[in-house]
C-alpha cells in the first residue's frame, strides 16, 4: 500500500498569468494546480526571485530550466 498520494492528486507550480522572458518571479505570479507532475509547491524557492528564460504561458509547469 501506498502511503503518498498519487501524482494525479498532488499539486505543482505554474504560472498563474503570462510571465514574460527576463521577468522576476513573484509569489503572486504563481499558483499551484494539478497533476503533481512538476515542482512541488513546497519547493517555491527555487523559483521565487529567479528571472523566467522564456516566455512561461499562463497555467504552463514550470521547471528550473525555464528560469535563470
């Protein structure tokens, strides 16, 4: 038996609205929906105060390759 939930059911970071190239990320500039296919909410810090390297779409996972 499994005692984590299944990633289906678990959350991960993505942009809220679009987040341009060069922008820095804020808290408000995220939210967090499922599957838990991505960064996991609690891992907000590698992303919060990093510059986007692209254009992040809004609803879009966001992964460490996407910020700089």
């Amino acid at each position: 038996m499994e005692i984590t939930g299944h990633k289906e059911y678990r959350r991960s970071i993505v942009a809220q609205g679009d987040i341009l190239t060069d922008e820095v990320i804020a808290e408000d500039m995220l939210a967090y929906k499922r599957p838990g296919t991505g960064l996991n909410p609690l891992d907000r810090y590698l992303v919060l105060g990093k510059k986007a390297a692209k254009h992040l779409f809004k609803n879009q996972l966001i992964t460490l390759k996407d910020l700089k």
